[in-house]
C-alpha cells in the first residue's frame, strides 16, 4: 500500500541527520582510535598502531585514576539520586497548595545549566566570601575554614552534590509518574487491613515501583557517567587529579595534549561501558515486565 | 447504495489467524449487523472493508468493483467509530463538514448542507461546540451527522451506541433505525449487544472465533439457531440447555422428562427458551424440581428451578409467588419449539 | 493531636526542599544586582545596581555577542530537529513495517554515546573545513545530541493519541499526508511545543561542544561564563549577571509549559 512507502519517507529527514551527525563521526573516532595521531606534530592522521592505543590506556594511571574517580562519582550520586528521589515523590504525590508550589518549584533545577550550577556552587563554597563556606562556619564553628574545594575528598563531595541538585528534581517526577500508576486501591486495602504508613511504602509500594527505579538508575548512572561541565566550571578536574572524570580526562586528553588517537581510544571505552550498562538494563527490564505480567 | 461481496477474505496478523477465509454478499441497501463476542473478529471483518486493515487474501468487491488496494477515501464509505473518533480541534459544524470540505465544496453550499443535515439529527443548536462540550451523546449524533452529511455508498458502525447509557441507548437505536429507512444505504454495524443486533437487522451475522456461524433474518436466529453458541447468545435470559439422552421419544435427563420428535440416541442438548415454558400443577409435568430463585423483572417473574444436575429458567406471570426451596414444574407452552443439539458438534440436530 | 504535629513536619520538610532548591538560584540572582564589594560581603543590606549587567554587556565581555549566538544556535537546531523529528516519530509511533523496532532502537540508542566520542572526530573534520568556531558548527554538532531524543519523546506524545480521530479522517476521504497536516499536527501540538522547548533548553545549555568547537566569534552564554575567570580572579558579580541572562529565559519557558513539562519528562522512560 502507499502508506508503506511514505512510512519510510517520513523517516528519511531524521534518519539522515543521525547517520551524518551520529554514525559517520562514530565511525570515524573509530578508526583514529587505531591510529597514532599527535595534533601538535601532524595535520593528518598517522599510522595505523593496531591496539597501542588501548593497551596504554591501562598502564597509564590518568586513565586508571579517572576510572577510579568515575566510578565514586556514579555510585555516590546515583544512590543518593536514586534514594532523594523517591522520598521527594512520596512527600510530593498528596494534593496540597504547598505541594504543588513545591512540585513547580522543582521544575528550575533541571532547566538550569549545568555549567552555571558549578560556577554558582563553587562562589558558595568560597572559604572567604562564599554563602554556604561563612555560613556553615558561623553555625558550626568546627567547620569554620574548612577548604572545601581545595580538600579532594570535600570537592568530590560538592560535585556529588551539584550532581544531586541537578538530577533529584528530574527524577522526582519520573518517581511521580510511576507512583502514579500504582493502584490506589491496594493500599487503600493495606491501610483497611491495619497496615502502618512506613510498612505500606516498603511492602506495597516501594515493590510496585521496581520497574520505575530501574529505568531511573539506569539513566541516571548513564548521565553520570556523561557528566562533564560542573568538573570544568567547578573543580577543573583538582585539586590535583582528584575529580578527573573520564569524560574530563578524555577531554584534557584531545583538547589539551591534543593526542587524538589515544583520546578516540578513550572515547571508545567509555561508549563501551555505557553500552554494557544499557544493554543489561534493557535485560533487565525485559525481565521484570515478564514479572509484571506474568 | 452498493452491494458488497467478500470473496474468501482471510485476515492473518503474522502467524495469527484473525478471520479465517469465508465469504459474505452484503446486498444492496441491507441492514447487516455482525454479531459476536469480543474478539470474534466482527470489527476486523468490518475494518477490512472500511480499508483500514490490509486484506491477506481474498477479493473485497465493492458495488462489482474489487477495492482491495483501495485506500479508504476512494472507497466511498462513511464509518461511525466506538469512540467516535471526532475532531477534536474543530467545532460541531467543522467535524460535520469536514468530509465535504475534502471534497473540494465551497463554503456556502457546504455551511448549508451541515445545517440541513445537523437538524437532521438535533445538533444544529450546538454547531458552535467543540466535541469536549458535549455529552456522550451529543458526540455520537456529531460523529452520525458526520458520516450521513455525504451520501456513501456503504455505512459501517463500529459498536456505535456502546459508549451511552441504558436509556440514550435504546432511543439512539430507534433513530439509527428510522435514518436508514430514510436513506436506505447499505449498512454493515457491528455489535456484541444481541438485543441491538436483533431490533436493527435485517440480517444478522453471527461471529465466533473469526468465522460466521449463522447467516439469517433475526426472526430466524432466534426460532432457528443453527448451534449451541448461537442457541446460548441470542435471548434473554438465555436458552435453557440441558444435556441428556433421547430414550423412546423422549428427552430424558435428571428432572425433564418430555416428548420430542426425533430418533432415540446419546449425548444430546435439549434447548428451550424460558418464554416458551409456563407453570403448572400438573404432577407429571415435563420439568419439575425445587424452587431455586425468584426474580421479578416488572412484567413478568423469571423462576429457577434446580433438580440435582440441572437448571431451568422460565418466565411466570409477575403475581407468582412461593417459597422458595418448594416443590415446582413445569411445561413448554403449546406448540413452542423444543430445540435439540448434538453435544459434541454443537449442531442442531431437528429439522 | 498527632496528625497536627505530622502535618507540620510534612510542610517544614516541604519548604525545607523549596529552600534549598531556591537557595542557589535566588543567591545568584542577588549578586548580580550587587556592588562588587558587596558580592564579597554575605550582607544582606545593599543598594541594587544594574551596574554589572552594563559591564557585561560592554567591551571587553560583549555578552550581547553571546546571547545572539545562544539564540540563533538553539532556535535553529529546534527549527531543524523539530520538524524531522515530528515526522519520523508519526512513522514510528503509526505505522508497524519490517526493520523499524531495530531502526528505532538504532536512534534511541545514540543517546547512550558520550558526546566526547561525537565531538573528537567534528572537531578534526571542522578543522579541516575551516568551520571551528561558527554557529554551523555547533548546530551541527546540538542536532546529534537532539534529534533523537526528540523523536523518542514526540513519539510518546503521539502514541498517547488515539487513533480514531485519524482513521476517520481516512475514512472522511482525506489522504494520509492530509490526515497528518489536519488532524495529527493539531493534536499533537502541545506535546510538539513540549518537546521543542526541551529541545530548546537542551540546546541553550550545551557547554561541552562550545567549549570544544568556538574560541572567540561564535561563543555562547555557558561558555562565556568561564571567561570571567581572569587573572585578577572570579568576577562572581559578573559571572552573576551572565548567570540570569542564562538563566531567565529557560526558566520562563519551563513554566509556561510546566503541566506538559513534567509529562514530556517522565514520557516514555516509564513505560
């Protein structure tokens, strides 16, 4: 029929601006990952160098220390994420004037850049002139001089936390829409049946929301594992190496040593984590809506 | 007006045979109602035609001219959906006009064929409306006026009314009934609801599991039907069936006893509608057992009886009144039809 | 009497949260009406001045430049991703053919590619075109990161359309290029405003690409925020400042659209 033939017309627009903006620089990142390329000392690509590239990556400790990094970093902020949340949604999902402003309230983070997010927490946590630095000094005055960004454990920290106020609100609504799907009628039962608040969140609808709070780890552990402007505008990767993401590393890696070939390899593993994740988070989903439906 | 023909139409999605290969002659200017349970494929049959669903094999004719690879707008039919499926971005007289406007008629000439057929129908005070502004069952006039507002060659009905309550229901019916003698197109409606099926039609398809089990006027299905599922669907309250054996004449099983016209066997179901039963005091009635429940409906009582196995439905006068775990019988009217089916092929098995 | 007491904890944690999400944004908001010597100071008690918005706005820092490259490389991203993006989301969401889950699949999942991977390989390529620091190149580079996240979330608003409305349209003797101009785009159009306000402030708030691909002409706002950071220091009053020409415009748009916002961001990752 004729509708089969416009079907894939009207995919062609939008196919061939991913096949050019997506697929084309993918295969070529691709290729450059196989070859030595120092932008300082040559306008076109070297040598094909087999897996050289690769191989050094993990016997060179900037890479394993940005793995390193990596990995903290998205553990701590999708656990917190994850756990923030879910408690926002459950404190958000009655109807309430304060609820709602809350709820719009909640919009702002995530249309906020992200660059700006790490510029503004980082004159907040000035020791001399920052808000929160003065602040939490004059209430605690154990904490008066502390050097926050200059201590790394303390800036990973306010980078976890930028993070989280970035995220949270997003996911807060991804929480709500999955509370909104829960039968109200079950935990109406539970509440007739004498169950306590608490245990209907963890025995009822906590168990309900599985599927939900997979797609948001999921997502969010992608987005971590993204994460890129708040390392530049508020940390820049110190002190020392202490908060060099990968994304970070990799960037240092083509944009200021310039050395392309090891920075495509780079690229490269990174894509390969992601798509591990992704692909045993399609697993598992596929998995748990068998549960669901069976 | 057009008659429409499906010539060994099958319908297969992938491995899944929807509507298995058979054939219909719709004729021209006929009510026909297909009828059936949900996911007998009354709608896909009904779909195929209007063009919405691809047709596996067959030939789908169309006033003598095949239609298969016909898109739905050349097809020159007007379709009335379950949900109404209006516009709901324009007003009540955009909606009517909107297939008029695709026909290339001006402006004027299509504002007063859309008050003309709006009166036709009492919408033409809401012409303004949009559709989220009515009620349930001003949007089914809407969703009417839309299709009538061109004259088709074919109507298709997809469970028009089953969105309305009881009462629109009933009146909405009358008034389909009254547009298609006044228009006399040829109409194909689907519905699961046997009581519209029979007050509609002029004939009626009865669906099971993609394939037509009974062809026939309405009066026909109902005095005649061809087997156990036909027998169980139309009515209400539904047939009686009781299973037993035919011993000397008679229909044997536990509590019915009655005379039949047919050869001594095994493994037959005896149907019998409870309309067509009546009370009685006579001891050696055909059906007798212990009162089991009694429903008053207004103008007439339903009484149940039980015996062991068996349970029998029959309409009584609305004054009766006993206890209930009394003992009670029994007896087809005179004349009535007895209905007998062969338990295993479901057929009937009387002439 | 207990419930009282729970009903004010639960407003106390409430405005706990709103104060801390606030916080940051009215802070900042604050400072660019600020003196600089009041920026160093937390009080409180300062005489507004629009003097930092004019600074920036003038040489050296010429902000205007900026905001017009912000401006023109999220408009026309939208004005491109949109309209492709819409199409290809009807197909996807209407029609069922052969090879279009695993097309699908194929588009989704360029989301999960970290936008290093795609920068690397533009920026050799605009380096050799002598395209590095124009708006082409950006949009270029947004279009990738953009499209298919529209189309995943334009093919949810779609799917949530019945599709009733269309088939009697069919039937009413429209084509299906009819059908979609008369029928689909109207309502669809507020999930397509949605998604094209996502698009938007995705695009607007890009840094890594600009920070990559533009030095000097074709700068955009996130970026420029870094250049405040000179010898001399932070300029945090003029970093302020640049932050609310960033910041106002998105969070104006994210209202406007809240009730739908909210329903674009949890579209489809739920189901």
């Amino acid at each position: 029929m004729q509708d089969r033939s416009l079907s894939y017309l009207l995919l062609v627009p939008a196919f061939l601006i991913v096949l050019a903006t997506t697929l084309y620089p993918l295969a070529y990142s691709f290729v450059t990952a196989f070859r030595e390329w120092d932008l300082t000392k040559q306008r076109r690509p070297g040598d094909f160098v087999g897996l050289d590239n690769f191989g050094y990556a993990f016997s060179e400790p900037g890479f394993q220390n940005s793995l390193w990094v990596t990995t903290i970093f998205v553990l701590t902020s999708v656990a917190l994420t994850l756990v923030i949340a879910m408690s926002l949604a459950l404190l958000l999902r009655r109807k309430g004037r304060m609820h709602t402003f809350t709820r719009v309230i909640l919009i702002l983070p995530f249309a906020m850049s992200p660059a700006l997010i790490g510029v503004s927490y980082r004159f907040m946590f000035n020791p001399e002139f920052g808000v929160i630095a003065k602040g939490l000094g004059a209430i605690f005055p154990a904490l008066a001089g502390v050097p926050w960004l200059a201590s790394p454990d303390l800036a990973m920290g306010i980078l976890v936390l930028t993070d989280v106020w970035h995220w949270a609100p997003y996911m807060t609504f991804m929480c709500l829409g999955g509370l909104a799907s829960v039968p109200r009628e079950t935990e109406e039962a539970a509440r007739i049946d004498g169950a306590s608040s608490l245990r209907i969140i963890f025995g009822i609808v906590l168990p309900q929301m599985k599927g939900v709070l997979l797609v948001i780890a999921v997502l969010k552990t992608i987005f971590a594992l993204k994460m890129f402007d708040q390392v530049v505008t508020l940390t820049g990767g110190g002190p020392g190496t202490s908060t060099e993401t990968l994304a970070f590393f990799i960037f240092n890696v083509g944009f200021k040593w310039y050395d392309m070939g090891y920075a495509s390899a780079l690229a490269w593993i990174l894509t390969a984590i992601m798509m591990l994740i992704s692909i045993w988070y399609v697993r598992m989903l596929l998995s748990e809506r068998k549960m669901a439906t069976a | 007006m057009a008659e429409v023909q499906l010539v060994d139409v099958e319908k297969r999605y992938g491995e899944f045979l929807a509507v298995p290969k058979q054939s219909l002659t719709i004729e021209e200017g006929e009510f026909l109602v297909l009828l059936g349970p949900s996911g007998c494929g009354k709608t896909t049959t009904m779909r195929m035609i209007a063009g919405l669903e691809d047709i596996t094999a067959g030939d789908l004719m169309i006033a003598g001219e095949r239609a298969n690879d016909k898109p739905p707008k050349d097809r020159d039919i007007a379709m009335v959906f379950q949900n109404y499926g209006l516009y709901p971005h324009m007003t009540v007289a955009e909606n009517i006009g909107y297939p008029l406007k695709l026909r290339g008629m001006d402006r004027k000439s299509r504002d007063a064929r859309v008050l003309e057929t709006a009166q036709k129908v009492e919408l033409d005070a809401l012409l303004k409306r949009r559709p989220s502004e009515l009620s349930g069952g001003q949007r089914q006039r809407v969703a009417l006026a839309r299709a009538i507002v061109r004259t088709p060659k074919i109507f298709l009905m997809d469970e028009p009314l089953s969105n309305l309550d009881a009462k629109l229901r009933v009146t909405m019916r009358a008034e389909l009934k009254h547009l298609h003698h006044e228009l006399g197109v040829t109409t194909v409606y689907v519905t699961h609801d046997q009581m519209e099926a029979m007050t509609l039609a002029s004939r009626v398809a009865v669906m099971r599991e993609g394939r037509i089990v009974q062809l026939d006027t309405p009066k026909k299905i109902y005095s005649e039907p061809a087997d156990l599922f036909v027998a169980g669907f139309i009515g209400s309250p539904s047939m009686n069936l009781v299973e037993g054996r035919i011993t000397g004449g008679r229909f044997e099983a536990p509590g019915v006893s009655l005379p039949v016209t047919a050869a001594d066997r095994d493994g037959v179901v005896m149907g019998v509608r409870p309309e067509d039963l009546q009370l009685t005091t006579d001891g050696s009635a055909a059906v007798s057992g212990k009162l089991y429940a009694l429903e008053l409906t207004g103008d007439s009582t339903l009484v149940t009886l039980r015996d062991r196995t068996t349970s029998i439905c029959a309409r009584g006068p609305a004054d009766f009144e006993a206890p209930i775990d009394a003992p009670c019988s029994l007896a087809p009217k005179p004349g009535v039809r007895i209905h007998l089916f062969d338990k295993t092929s479901g057929q009937r098995i009387d002439g | 009497m207990s419930k009282s007491v729970l009903w004010w904890v639960e407003r106390a944690l409430l405005l706990l949260i709103s104060s801390i999400v606030l916080f940051p944004i009215l802070w900042m908001f604050l400072t660019a009406f600020k003196r600089p010597r009041d920026a160093y100071s937390l009080s409180l008690d300062f005489s507004p001045t629009l003097s930092n918005f004019v600074t920036v706005f003038s040489d050296p820092w010429n902000l205007g430049d900026m905001v017009l490259n912000s401006v023109i490389v999220a408009s026309v991203t939208v004005l491109i991703a949109v309209p492709c993006a819409s199409l290809a989301a009807y197909s996807f969401s209407r029609f069922r053919v052969k090879g279009r889950k695993f097309l699908f699949f194929l588009i989704l999942s360029t989301q999960f590619i970290p936008a290093v991977v795609i920068v690397l390989p533009f920026f050799l390529m605009f380096r050799t075109l002598g395209l590095l620091d124009t708006r082409i190149a950006l949009i270029v580079v947004n279009l990738a990161i953009v499209t298919p996240f529209v189309i995943w979330m334009i093919k949810g608003f779609i799917d949530a359309i019945p599709t009733d409305s269309e088939e009697a349209a069919l039937i009413d003797g429209a084509s299906r290029l009819r059908v979609i101009r008369d029928i689909v785009l109207p309502m669809a159009a507020p999930g397509i405003l949605t998604s094209s306000i996502f698009c938007f402030i995705l695009t607007w708030n890009e840094f890594l690409f600009a920070l990559i691909l533009t030095r000097r002409d074709a700068v955009t706002l996130p970026v420029g925020l870094v250049s405040f950071r000179t010898e001399r220091g932070d300029l945090w009053e003029l970093m302020s400042a640049a932050g609310v020409m960033i910041t106002v415009p998105i969070f104006i748009m994210a209202l406007l659209i809240q009730k739908h916002f909210t329903r674009g961001m949890t579209a489809g990752a739920v189901k």
